[in-house]
C-alpha cells in the first residue's frame, strides 16, 4: 500500500483564514495567532509526557474524539487517559504536526484543521500509518482560548482495488481483538 497521501487532503496547500461578517474590535491576527497556540501547547503536552498538560488546553466540558472513535468528555477524563498512554503504551513518543487553516465563525469561534502524526519512542520519523486529520473547535471564553472539541481521525485512502479494502478490513479486525477493552466508541 501506498502511503504517499499527495493527492489526499491533508496535502494540499493551506487556505486562508477568513472571519465571519459580523464586525467586531477583535485583532483577528492575534486572535489567529492564539488558536494555533493551542496546537502547539497540545503537542508540547504530549512531548512532556503530560496528560495534565496535554488536556490543559481544552474547555473544562471539552471533547476529544480519538482515532477509533472513542469520545473523552471533559478535561479530567482527557488527563487521565492520556497519562495512561504517556506511561505505558507512548510512552518516549512524541506528536509532531502543523495548522492548515483556521477560519472564524464567530469572532468567539474558531475552526482550525492540522495534520498531524507520532514519532514512536526510538525513531526520529512519524510513522505514516499515524498519520491523521484534526479538527479542533476553539472557543472564547472570559478572554482565553480553549479547545471545545477535537476529532482526530486516521488518514486511511482505500484506493481502487481489493488490497486496500482486505488490509481495511484486517486492520479493523486486529483492533476488535487486541485493542483497549473498556471504553467504546458506542459509549
């Protein structure tokens, strides 16, 4: 299979930011500026090992919806979750990524898309099977920005044939058998 995504939309050049026509007093350029922060701060978190750090940067009620779609609700669940993670299965890995857009829907709104992977503990490369798009919602509350909700999807292009289908398919099989138990997607 092929992992070279450049037709695939997490390529393509960024777009612009654009503001919703309500007029307001806000500076948009710092504003923008602060909602990609969260990105970062959010990578940082993961860097340090943090789940505390990590969730730091989402709304006290905030979202997280993994790549298998399981849904974290709220900042305490997001921390202790993840720091399960940063001590026993990623641990030493690190999230590298970058911001593709942010777009204003409200000068208190933000939708910002990025792309993003895991460089797993002993590589110095992210690992193209990581790869994945994510969707954060940022809001304004009191003056700060937070991240309402975050999706986190793997990129899996199926492409023509029967080989990519049969690898989906075994992929999505070796996740029911060994993956976490507990928590599901259907919760």
């Amino acid at each position: 299979m092929n992992n070279d995504h450049g037709n695939h939309p997490a390529t393509r050049p960024e777009r612009t930011t654009t503001m919703h026509e309500k007029k307001t007093t806000v500076n948009r350029a710092a504003d923008e500026s602060a909602v990609r922060d969260l990105y970062r701060e959010l990578m940082d978190g993961w860097n340090r090992g943090s789940g505390e750090a990590f969730a730091a940067v989402f709304t006290e009620d905030g979202d997280l919806i993994g790549f298998d779609g399981t849904h974290f609700e709220g900042r305490a669940e997001i921390t202790t979750f993840h720091q399960e993670l940063f001590d026993k299965w990623l641990k030493g890995t690190r999230l590298v990524g970058r911001v593709k857009d942010v777009r204003f829907l409200s000068p208190d709104v933000a939708l910002m898309h990025a792309v993003g992977s895991t460089v797993m503990r002993g590589k110095s490369e992210p690992s193209p099977e990581r790869d994945s798009i994510q969707t954060l919602v940022a809001t304004r509350e009191g003056g700060q920005w937070r991240i309402a909700a975050f999706q986190n999807t793997r990129v899996r292009p199926l492409g023509p044939g029967l080989v990519p289908v049969l690898l989906w398919a075994l992929t999505d099989l070796l996740w029911k058998v060994f993956g976490p138990k507990g928590r599901t997607a259907q919760e």
